[in-house]
C-alpha cells in the first residue's frame, strides 16, 4: 500500500502543482539574477531579464548551465548566499580539476532531508524502522543525505558508511536493521557475505534503497532474491542536492521527481530543443526553492525519459525511467565518478602519449574493476634500463591519487592498441548496466 511522508505535497493535483512551481521559478530566477554574477551575465548575453520568466512556459528561455560552468566558477562562483549562511558542503568523486562543490544553508539541508525522507517512506520506512545507511559519509551526499531522511521519518538511524562488511553484518543482526541503503553494488556483495555466514534467516530487512550507480532490472532481481527484500531505486546529483531528487514507489515503474524542488525537463543533447514526454534525451534539472546553490537549467548528462502519466501509487510527481546512458564519456566504477580525461592526465604526466584503452568489467558479485591497458612509447620499449614494474606500480600509484580508486594497469608494447579513424575509442564498458 502506498505511504507518504507529505501526502499534501506528493498527490498534489497537475493544477496546483504547476501553479507552485510557476511561483517558485520567478521567484528563484530573480533571486539568482541578482545573487549570482556568473548566471546574470549569462542571462545578460542571451538577453534574458528575470520579468521574462513568468512561467515554466518561458523556461526554454534561460540559458544552460553545465558541469564546466560548475568548475569555472569553482569555489564559490555560483553560491548564491554568504559563507556565513551556509552550513555545509559537499562534492563529487571526481578529483583534480573536475571536483565540484555544492553549497546548503540549514533550510537547503532540511528540504533534502523531506526529499530523501519521501524516499524512505515510499519504500515503506516508518519510525519503527532501523534504517541502515552504508552509503559514505563525508564529502559524497550519499550518506548525509539519507542520513538525513532517516531521522525526518524518526526511524532509529545507523550510520555505518561505507565498508567493513563484517562490521555490516554483526550490526544488522544483532540491532535488526529493517531497511539497507547503498549503492546497489555494495547491497549485492552484502548478499553474498550474509550468504557465506550462513546468517540469513537472522536478518530482518525488508527494503533497499539503493542509487547512485546505474543497475539493471536483473540485479535487481538478484539483490531482492538474495537479501529477501524489496530493492528500491533512488536518483540524485550532488550539484542539485544529493540523492532524493528522485525516487521509486511501490509500483517501481519509473522514479518520482521532487516537483516542488526542482522542476525537470529532457532536451536533445545535440541541440538544446526541448522534447516531450516518452523522448529520450539529458535530463536538466532546475532547482526552485534553494538558497546557497540554485542552478538553473543544469544539464545532468543522464539520458532518460519522463512521464507524466498516472501512477497507480497515487503521486502525481513527474516519473524519470532510470538513467539509460550519459551524455558524456564520465563513468561510474565502483560509486566513484571517472572520466577518460582524469586518466589521460596521469599518463602524459608519466610520459606515456594518449595511446590507451579503459577495459570496465563487472564480476559476479557485481564488482567493479577498471583495467587501463597503456602503451609504452618506443623510446620505452628499447631502453634496457626501462623496469616495467616499476613503471606499472607508479602509473597504478598516479591513478589511485587522480581517481581515488585502485586501477589494474597492464603495459602494452607500442602500436598494440588500435587505432581509430574517427574518435578514439578510450572506453570498453562490458558491464551492460544500461536497461535498453
Ligand atoms: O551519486 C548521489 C546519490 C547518492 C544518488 C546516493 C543516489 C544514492 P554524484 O556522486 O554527484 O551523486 O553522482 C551523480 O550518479 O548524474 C548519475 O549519472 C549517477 N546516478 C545517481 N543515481 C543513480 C541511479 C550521487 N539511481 C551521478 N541510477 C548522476 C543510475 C545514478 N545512475
């Protein structure tokens, strides 16, 4: 049976929620034009004045904001508030020169937490639940977020982050966990650890939420067999808050969108048109009631499709289907956010030349793995005093720092990675996560 955490808000009818979003759009573009120079100016060149915006109708006017926006106006370029308001940051995974920084005030963190609340409520929490969040703490919004949502719904909150799997499992039997947050990944290896301890009849959860990573509907299917749960989806971006800007209902047909938070539109990612519902094209998310970081019109990258259709849960929010690709080459391994450009850095930096393929694999404990097959130049090739496991450990030692995350690297003799005619092809992504 469905549940609400704001009934008032999530069934809310077409009419009024639109008549909500049109007032919080004009209010949120003329708070940005006159809080945030690098928007204005942006508005500026495209001849746009706030009293052009009257509606969602004129939203098609304002320009695109973009991840590259993000970082050159990192720090502080787009913070629309004080320091001295702001409570707390986060950022992505992703490291030198591509990080990005959001901002909340207390009220910014307290509309995530009702986002992230609805989530845990959709997926039956109560305040009789004892939420599990593995997903990290820290920088990353995964655990801060549903953290957040958890104590809204007065469930009693553990906030283990991420890893020790031992640790996991002693916790949620002994204090009975109910519901597991995490990255879909981690709740598979979570099945087969409870498994291996033979200790599944001593665990009590009865739902998942899991995001921040692309899963198909046979992982699902696998995580839901394996914990004895219901696994729900969950979306979100730190740019535009953290996890909860979307999420699944029972009926799991699609992920609701926080209309009253961020209003939704899909475009062509090759020309900026906007299309309509049952289209596929990057999604691009306006934030509507935020006060340290509104971003308007941020393209997210994620290629998906929206429905307004009726769901049989009762919410009236607008429905994203799960993310179906991106729009640029950024891949997530292991919940960590990779871009082909990070690598390449290290390499030229080690004196290799851009000449190297990222092989993505996915064992099956739904592991990630990331090889990045380099070659060596010529002049390497010949030099007798040239150690290639040294020069393996510190390209693996380059990488680890850029990315966070620990890389194989195989060295390749020159000329041995194919050469491509039109664009390179860097990545080899065997996962298939994408549901077509
Ligand atoms: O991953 C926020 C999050 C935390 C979402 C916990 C859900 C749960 P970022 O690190 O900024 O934020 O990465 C955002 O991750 O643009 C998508 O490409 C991808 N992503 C997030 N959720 C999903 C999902 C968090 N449910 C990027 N399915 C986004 C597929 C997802 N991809």
């Amino acid at each position: 049976m469905p549940n609400y955490f704001q009934p008032e808000i999530e069934t809310a009818s077409r009419e009024k929620l639109d008549e909500l979003q049109n007032e919080r759009l004009v209010s949120q573009v003329k708070y940005v034009y006159e809080n945030v120079p690098y928007y204005r100016n942006l508005m500026d060149n495209k001849g746009v004045r706030p009293e052009d915006i009257r509606s969602k109708a004129d939203l098609h006017k304002l320009p695109f904001l973009n991840k590259d926006d993000l970082r050159e106006a990192y720090p502080y370029g787009l913070l629309a508030r004080p320091l001295s308001d702001c409570v707390r940051i986060h950022s992505t995974s992703g490291t030198t020169g591509r990080r990005v920084v959001a901002f909340y005030t207390q009220h910014d963190l307290d509309l995530w937490s009702d986002c992230c609340a609805r989530a845990i409520v959709a997926a039956g929490g109560t305040k009789d639940d004892v939420v599990h969040v593995c997903y990290g703490y820290g920088l990353f919004t995964g655990g801060s977020g549903l953290d957040g949502g958890s104590h809204r719904v007065g469930a009693l909150t553990l906030p283990m982050s991420s890893g020790n799997t031992d640790r996991q499992i002693q916790f949620m039997t002994d204090l009975g966990s109910t519901i597991l947050c995490c990255t879909p990944s981690y709740a598979a290896y979570l099945a087969e650890g409870i498994a291996e301890r033979g200790v599944k009849d001593k665990i009590k959860l009865k739902a998942g939420i899991f995001g921040a990573e692309a899963w198909t509907e046979e992982m699902r299917q696998e995580i839901e067999k394996g914990l004895g749960i219901k696994a729900y989806d969950i979306y979100g971006l730190t740019e535009i808050s953290g996890p909860g800007v979307a999420f699944e209902c029972f009926e799991q047909t699609g992920m609701h969108i926080n209309e009253d938070h961020f209003i939704a539109e899909v475009i062509d990612p090759a020309t900026g048109e906007v299309l309509p519902d049952g289209e596929k094209g990057e999604l691009v998310f306006t934030s509507i009631t935020k006060e340290a970081f509104p971003l308007l019109r941020y393209r997210t990258r994620d290629i998906c499709i929206l429905s307004h259709e009726k769901c049989a849960c009762g919410r009236t929010h607008v429905k994203m289907t799960k993310p179906l690709g991106r729009s640029d080459d950024m891949l997530i391994v292991k919940g960590v956010n990779v871009f082909p450009s990070q690598i390449e850095t290290v390499l030229i930096n080690q004196g290799y030349q851009a000449n190297y393929q990222i092989v993505v694999t996915r064992d099956k404990a739904h592991q990630d793995k990331i090889e990045v097959q380099v070659e060596m130049t010529p002049f390497m090739a010949e030099d007798d005093t040239f150690d290639k496991a040294v020069a393996t450990r510190k390209l693996v030692s380059g990488l680890k720092a850029m990315l966070g995350i620990l890389a194989d690297v195989k060295l390749v003799e020159p000329k041995t990675i194919e050469r491509s005619e039109g664009k390179a092809v860097r990545v080899i992504d065997k996962r298939d996560l994408y549901t077509k």
